[in-house]
C-alpha cells in the first residue's frame, strides 16, 4: 500500500519531470492509444504499484500483468495503459526510472536473500537521497528488513556519536526516550561493554570473519540476549560465511549502493 506521503512523493517526482508543462507531448494530436510497458532483462518486479499510482492518478485505465515480488523474464509485459497519448508519454519517462530503480533494489537484495540462509538480512540508509521510502520498500518486496525506515525510528549510536558520548552514558540517554536502541562497536572489548548496558542491538562493524565469531560466542557466553547485528565489508562474494556465524542480522548497504537500474521500455500501440 502507498501510504499518502509515498503518494505525495510520487507526484513531486512528476512535477518535477514535467517542470510546468510537456511541450513536446503537447505537439502531438488530442487522441487516445494504447501502451505496453516490457522489462527487458530478468528481475524482480518493484515499483509496479507506484508506475500504476501516477497512470491511474491521471486518469488512464491500467492492467497489471506481472506484481510486485514476482520475478519477471526478459521481454515480459509488464502494464498495459490505455487512454490519452499525450498523459501517457507525459508520465513514460518517470514511471520507467521508478520500475528500473526499484526492481534493481529488489533483485539484487533476493539474490542476497538466497546466499543468506541462516541470517536475516537489512539494508541500510544508504539509499538514493529522496527515494529512500521506495529503495526501502523494494527491499521488503523482496523479503529483505528495511531496518531504520529514517533517523526517528529507532536510536543508533555510531561512531561519530560516540566521540561525544561514552557507550555508558548514550546507552542510558538514549533508553529515556522509550526508542530501541543499537550501538556500533568496533572491537570485542567496545562490545562486551556495550552489552553489559543492555541496548536492543549490538552491530559489530568492520569485524572480520574470525573476530566476528569469537566476539559474538563471548556476547552470549555474557548473557546478551539482544539482537547481533554485523556490518561493514559485507558483500554478495563473502556473504555466505558470515551468514554462519551466529549473528541474528547482517545489513548491507550493498543491497542499495551496488543496486543495478534495470531496464524497462514502453511501446506505443497506436
């Protein structure tokens, strides 16, 4: 479901495209015809009810052939539109930058999904600045945590944080607010004594395979009953192993930053 600031988005992202008006689509003649949007390599599908959002919204008549989460083969119809020439290649453009964008996002994040079979996996904010709602959803679609939708969500005390304020005293701050809590720790020791305060996760950044391992087994031997988080460094190449290691999340900001924009095309049927 879009929710109304998804939509509101949608519809900023349009305006911003058409910039007052289309004056080349203006040129053409007053008609209706009918459109097929295709995908032409293989993906899973996303951002199909966001390209079908901004057709209805103008008042053309869509039928979806492939959903969301659906994997799609090259040469797959996609959506056909029917109604005004002029409305319809208006929103072409726009609506095949969202279905590319996202149906990369969510490729490449089933992908990981599958190499992952022992660990939850999330993405991170390192999204497309503007676009995170949708990179976000299109990680969901595909069965991957979204994890912080944005800064207010949730409390995470990184690195920079904790130049200012000691793991003790933020932990203690922040569990006033009433908000979950994560911190980021670098080493064993860092997260030995993050747990001993009790934050609702502990993500372990940068550690290798091995410190990784040990670090975790030593959380637990303490009695740290919060979610391990590890990140950093993490790629599709070396996921499977650290999938192994006994954390409960992994988050990659892979999943976003290495998202490919898969393309789609849109053929006129006059």
């Amino acid at each position: 479901m879009l929710s109304p600031k998804m939509k509101t988005l949608l519809k900023g992202y349009l305006s911003q495209d058409v910039s007052g008006k289309d004056i080349t689509s203006e040129l053409i003649p007053k008609t209706n015809c009918k459109a097929v949007i295709k995908v032409n390599e293989n993906c899973v599908l996303a951002g199909v009810e966001e390209a079908t959002y901004l057709f209805r919204e103008h008042e053309l008549k869509v039928k979806v052939h492939k959903n969301d989460g659906t994997h799609a083969n090259k040469k797959s119809k996609i959506i056909t539109i029917i109604g005004s020439a002029q409305k319809i290649l208006t929103i072409e453009r726009i609506s095949l930058n969202i279905l590319g964008r996202m149906s990369g996002v969510a490729t490449i994040c089933a992908e990981a999904k599958k190499k992952s079979k022992n660990t939850k996996l999330a993405v991170t904010r390192k999204t497309i600045p503007g676009f995170q709602a949708f990179d976000k959803k299109a990680a969901e679609i595909a069965g991957v945590w979204s994890h912080r939708k944005n800064l207010n969500e949730m409390i995470l005390l990184k690195d920079n944080h904790l130049k200012f304020i000691g793991i003790k005293e933020g932990i203690a701050k922040a569990k006033k607010t009433g908000k979950k809590i994560e911190i980021e720790v670098e080493n064993e020791k860092e997260a030995l004594e993050a747990a001993r305060e009790k934050p609702n996760f502990i993500m372990l950044d940068n550690f290798s395979q091995k410190n990784a391992k040990k670090t975790i087994k030593k959380l637990r031997e303490k009695g740290f009953n919060g979610k391990i988080e590890l990140s950093g460094g993490i790629t599709i190449k070396n996921l499977p192993k650290y999938s192994n290691l006994g954390a409960d999340l992994i988050s990659m900001g892979e999943l976003t930053k290495k998202a490919k924009i898969i393309d789609f095309s849109m053929d006129v049927i006059k």
